[in-house]
C-alpha cells in the first residue's frame, strides 16, 4: 500500500473517506457505517412488524443482520438499515423511493394516474404491486375446481422484477429515484446503477448473481421475499416463455438497468365516454363512499378515506374538503379510529402534533378500498 494510500485512510472518517474504504476492503455500500446516526433513528416497530414471531430484533440479530455495526467504540446504523428502516429515510438518501406511474398508449407523454411511495424498501413491494394491479384487468379461470383469478399482466414475473430492482439499485446515485412506467404494450422497471464489473447479460440470465447490496439482500431473504441468490431473473426469462410472452428485455441506459416486460395482449386505458347510461367519475366515487360507509359505519371516515386515495392530506385541508370551517370533533375521532384500525398512518409518526402532519393510505387501506369488495354489475 503507498504511503499517500496509507495517509487517506487514517484520516478522520467523511462520507468520501468511508466510501472509498469500502471499495479498497471490498464491503458493500449498504454495509457502510452512519457514524451521525443511532439504533433510535430506526423504526425497529416497523421492522419487527415485517419480522413478526420468526424472528426477535434485539440488539444481537440487529448486529448479525448487519442493521447495526461497530464503529470506532459505539454501535451505529448502517446505511443498509437506514434504507430499510431509518426514520427520515428521504433526509439522507434523497432518491431512496419509487415514482409509479400509467401512461396512455405505448410512450411516456400521457400520463393517467402516478403515485410516489416512500414506504420501508420491504413494505414497498407490496405497494408497487397494488399498483400495477389498480390499472391491469382481472379475469377468471373456471377449468379447475376452485375459481382462479387470471390477471392482464405477468404479477409473478413483475414481483421478481421489481424485487430486483429494489436490492440491486445503485442507493449512492443521486438524481432520480426507482421508476415503475405501465404503457399499453409493456412495464418498464428501472434503477441507477450499470451491470456490477465483470458481469454480463448472459451471465444474469444464466444465474450469476452479484450483490450490490448485502445488507438489503439478507433483510430481503430473511423475509422471504428472495427464495434463493441468483434465480430471480433467470425465473422471469423461464416464465415469460412459459407464458408465451415476448422475452423481457434487461438493459443498461444512461447510469441505470431497465426491465422491459412485454405484454401478451395490450392493457388499454379508454377514455370515459359521454353517454348517459355510462358511470360517471362522481357516481364510482359515491358507490365507493356508500361500500366504505357500510364497513366502517362512518359517513365521514368513509369521506377521509376517499379523499387520501387521492393523495396525503392534513387534517385542515380533509376538513375544507368536508365542507367544514374547522378541524371538528368528530373529525378528530375518525382519523384517532383509522390511525387505529392500520387503515391510515402519519406521514410524520415521530411528530404526531407536527403542522406539517398528514395522513396517507396503508396497504390495509388500499385494500379496503381497492375493487376486491365491490360488487360488479
């Protein structure tokens, strides 16, 4: 090692410093230290939530888990635990999210509808494929005994793809976040961060794993949304032509790896047309409003739930919305009820009396609210 080498790497750590430690001892970037952080910037709830009973996060499993490492005589979050877990996530990994988004037709000009999900990185798979579900049709099988729902796009392969994209994502990349794109023909799924050296196409499709991120691999397979290191991306080639689909494309553009996944038949998006036997926007949303108001017994939980479908909002915009001069009582209840129920969560958790508080759906809510309980004409 030369003496300038040697020199840089006594010197006092920074986030450069610590880098490029890494790439001369070979650790992974998610496995770095973050030496301003402590175990309280981790929302361990959440994480022993996604953990339940198979497993207990004491500080040990957080320690073998790699959540947690030593560093210069205290215990610090690495920055894989942070992407995973940290609290305010966005303050240090500004890109660390998802942007979904459905266009009309096969280019990206139109867009439909879009939504920004900033969940825990495991939490996050689950919202994605709501997503793409929300604008893909829902058919039925009734060859066999059981009914068997038939959906318009390939669910298994788009889960494998978007777990990759998650795990193999270049987290150190600034500029522009995971990007999930629906056209009528195709689903395009991409990430910052090239091929790792010395692997090729061939070599992924055949197996060959590389791991850019080992602490979010391991967290990844403990909850057994990896089955096995190296098969996710051979599984998607292996159903795509099991499915009879045009074989996925996997591509380097720019600084990033896209994952084109053809359609066997196009999704499209018809505009609503002026007739008057037609649903119109407002009678879908009044049906919704009478189905929630049914469940939850609530005419006004009912309305939140409608109005944070469409985006996070506080109380005193769901309150202007209501119709209401103030924040009432009654609205206090409901969204106290919601909060409780899991069907909603605060944006800002650690500051529940934050002015800048809002609320959004969660999964639990999306599914509430989701075509699954309605019925079909």
């Amino acid at each position: 090692m030369t003496l300038t080498l040697q020199k840089l790497l006594q010197q006092p750590d920074t986030a450069e410093i610590l880098k490029f430690k890494a790439s001369v001892e070979g650790s992974a970037f998610d496995a770095l230290p973050m030496p301003e952080l402590s175990i309280n910037d981790l929302d361990l709830v959440a994480a022993q939530a996604l953990f339940g009973h198979d497993r207990r996060l004491d500080e040990q499993s957080l320690l073998t888990l790699r959540l947690l490492t030593d560093y210069q005589g205290r215990r610090v979050p690495t920055k894989g635990a942070v992407l995973l877990f940290g609290k305010q996530r966005s303050v240090h990994f500004a890109d660390a999210w998802i942007q979904c988004g459905r266009f009309m037709g096969t280019e990206k000009l139109d867009i439909f509808d879009h939504i920004d999900i900033h969940a825990p990185l495991p939490t996050a798979v689950d919202e994605i494929m709501l997503f793409l579900k929300k604008h893909a049709f829902r058919g039925a099988d009734l060859t066999e005994v059981r009914r068997k729902d038939v959906w318009s796009i390939p669910l298994g392969i788009l889960r494998e793809a978007v777990i990759n994209a998650l795990v193999h994502a270049d987290y150190s990349q600034r500029g522009a976040p995971i990007r999930i794109v629906f056209l009528d023909d195709r689903i395009e799924i991409d990430n910052p961060g090239l091929f790792l050296p010395g692997l090729t196409l061939e070599d992924i499709k055949q197996g060959t794993s590389k791991i850019r991120n080992t602490v979010i691999a391991r967290v990844f397979r403990e909850l057994h949304l990896i089955e096995q290191w190296g098969t996710g991306v051979r599984r998607i080639f292996t159903e795509a032509k099991a499915l009879g689909l045009p074989e996925p494309q996997l591509i380097e553009t720019g600084m990033r790896v896209r994952f084109i996944i053809p359609l066997l038949e196009p999704v499209r998006i018809h505009p609503p047309q002026k007739q008057s036997n037609e649903k119109t926007e407002a009678q879908v949303e009044q049906r919704l409003e009478s189905r929630l108001e049914s469940r939850l017994e609530s005419p006004l939980a009912a309305k939140v739930l409608v109005k944070l479908q469409e985006q996070e909002t506080g109380k005193s915009a769901l309150a202007q919305y209501l119709g209401h001069k103030t924040v009432s009582g009654e609205l206090h209840k409901q969204i106290k009820r919601l909060l409780e129920l899991q069907l909603i969560e605060m944006t800002l958790p650690d500051k529940p009396n934050s002015r800048l508080q809002k609320y959004r759906l969660t999964i639990k809510g999306l599914e509430l609210i989701s075509d699954k309980g309605l019925p079909h004409d």
